[in-house]
C-alpha cells in the first residue's frame, strides 16, 4: 500500500479527520497526521492530551477482514508501533490489547475504530499516539516519551517512516497470516503466561493469561476452564506481593 500523507498543524482528532474522509469516499492509503491536537481520544472515552512534540497520526485502510475478526486490526497497530519502538533500540512491551509500554509507563497507545456494512469491515482507522519529545506532565500521568527513554532529541522523521513501514507490514499479515500476526504480537507480551484477574458479572476470578487469538481476544485459564475476554476493562494483571 502506498501512503498519502497529509500533514495539519492542528486538528480536533486525526481519527475524527480520517473518520469524515472514509465517509467521503477516500481510498485506503491515506494518513491523517496532526502536529497537535485539540480533542485527541483515547479508548473508552478518555482524552489524549496532545501537546506538540507527540506523534498523532491515523492510517485509513479498508481491510478484507470479516467484521468478528476486526479486533486483529488493534494487535496489528499495536505491534507495528512495539517493533518501530525495539528498532530504536528500546524494549517495548505490549499490554493487552495495544498499550506501548516501557517498563511501568506509557508510551504509546492505539485507538481503531471500525465501519461494518453487511458482512463486510467497510473501513478501519488505526489511530496512533506516540510520545515522541519530552513533555513535563508525562510523568504524572503515568507516561514516557521516546526521548526521555533515550536520553537524547527524537524528530519525527526518525520515527514515522519505520513506523508506516511496519503497520504496512502488519496490515499484510491481518490479511494474510494472521497467527504470524497473533505470535509476533505475543512476542512482545508481558501479560501471557502471567496471573490475572478477570473481572466478570458474578465477581473476580484469578486465572492466567494463555494467548491472544487472531480476532485480538484474550484466552484467560481459570481453574482448567477457558474463557475468551474481549473488553481490556475486565483484565487487571495480579499484583504480585
Ligand atoms: C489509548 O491509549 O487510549 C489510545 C490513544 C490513541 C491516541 C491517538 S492520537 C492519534 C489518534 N487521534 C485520536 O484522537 N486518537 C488517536
């Protein structure tokens, strides 16, 4: 797939940009990339902050991908921006579904919103947050920016050519192999193989995480049963004390 960049100074939120564009018609292929942005969203609702010096861009593609297998297209996200991240020579970890980590702290973080017509994922937007260049409120917030993790200046154009490079890669695999897909992603898990709590209807159970299937759900073992988890709001790591 060849990209279209389109670059904007400021916008609301390059997902809500891409997200008008997709209902207009635009072919897949095109990135919505903002310097800052005025209402950048998170998942469930929240607020990204977005500041200039952050990486704030959105891919629109429009995948032969069954909508119950739409999931996959987080993990493929998620993945790309883990692997862009080990290429600077850092060591990301992936916390389920797609949240960057290093160490404790966020660096990145993965919106994808989808459109279903019939039986077919009409388009996609991966919307991606990266902390580029150092920005004071991060560490209170919980965060980290690749230049704070590298000791040095990180531009943007050392950054967002790997980095399109390997959702280009990706968005191949979710349509390809897609468990090539699943296992790259689990290489950079830290939550598979570990105690979990899952959060259900009738109380929390305790269980360990097994795997991430190719729709991105979550495989929790709890007593020799498995369950299949598909809201990250349900899974909290178990506090090792
Ligand atoms: C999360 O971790 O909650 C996901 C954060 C995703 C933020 C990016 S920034 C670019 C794109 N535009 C948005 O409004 N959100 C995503």
């Amino acid at each position: 797939m060849d990209w279209r960049i389109e670059r904007h100074a400021l916008l609301d939120s390059t997902n809500d940009e891409a997200r008008r564009r997709a209902l207009a018609g635009e072919p897949e292929g095109l990135v919505v990339l903002a310097e800052a942005q005025r209402a950048g969203r998170g998942r469930r609702g929240r607020v990204w902050s977005s500041p200039p010096g952050g990486l704030y861009l959105s891919v629109l593609t429009r995948p032969d991908i069954p909508p119950r297998e739409s999931g996959r297209l987080a993990l493929a996200a998620g993945w790309a921006v883990a692997e862009t991240v080990a290429q600077l020579g850092l060591a990301p970890a992936l916390r389920w579904p797609n949240d960057v980590m290093l160490g404790p702290r966020k660096l990145a973080g993965v919106l994808c919103e989808t459109h279903v017509g019939g039986d077919a994922t009409t388009w996609a937007i991966l919307g991606i947050g990266l902390n580029r260049a150092e920005q004071p409120e991060l560490a209170g917030i919980g965060g980290i920016s690749l230049s704070e993790a590298l000791g040095r200046p990180v531009g943007e154009g050392e950054v967002l050519e790997p980095l399109l490079d390997n959702v280009r890669g990706a968005l191949a695999q979710s349509q390809g192999d897609a468990a090539a897909l699943a296992a790259a992603w689990s290489r950079f898990s830290t939550m598979l193989g570990n105690q979990v709590t899952y959060i259900t209807t009738e109380g929390a159970m305790h269980g360990r995480a097994v795997r991430v299937r190719t729709d991105g759900a979550l495989e929790v073992e709890v007593g020799g049963r498995r369950f299949v988890v598909t809201d990250p709001a349900l899974v909290k790591l178990r506090e090792v004390t």
